[in-house]
C-alpha cells in the first residue's frame, strides 16, 4: 500500500496559489463594484445633473468598442509631444 506520489503532492502544493487565486477573484470583482456604485452615489449627490451627464458619454468599467482607437491615438499623441510624459 503506497500513499500518494511525491509528483502528487508537489503539484498539490504548487498549484494551491492559483486555486487561491481563482477563488478570490469573484470576491475582489464584487468588492470593486460595490465601491465603484458607492462612489458613483457620492459623486451623484455633489455634481447631480453635471455627473448624469458624464455618466451617459463614458461608460464605468470598459470603454466602448469604438474608443478603443480614440484612446490609442490620443495616448500615442500625448506622448509624442516633447517634454510630456
């Protein structure tokens, strides 16, 4: 009766960070969304109609399809320029 091979148990050890990992994502993910609402509510109450306003031209996590160019260019422009960085 042989227990469970030495190869076994050293990928049981180095794999557990990434089940870790794995595990911990959907916490992290939730818990940044749930800032990310808080603080839109803050930011609603102290600008109101000005931050409506922005909230309907930019997204909240993912630019959309079409800006990923604009940002692209504009980021390569802006850091083109002498003496920006």
């Amino acid at each position: 009766m042989a227990g469970p091979s030495t190869t076994t148990i050293a990928q049981r050890i180095n794999n557990w960070p990434t089940l870790f990992s794995v595990g911990l994502f959907p916490v992290v993910v939730l818990a940044y969304a749930w800032l990310a609402h808080r603080e839109e509510q803050q930011m609603l109450a102290r600008f109101g109609d000005a931050y409506r306003a922005y909230q309907r031209r930019v997204p909240m996590f993912i630019p959309r399809w079409g800006q990923w160019r604009k940002l692209a260019d504009t980021s390569r422009n802006t850091h083109d320029e002498p003496g920006v960085r």
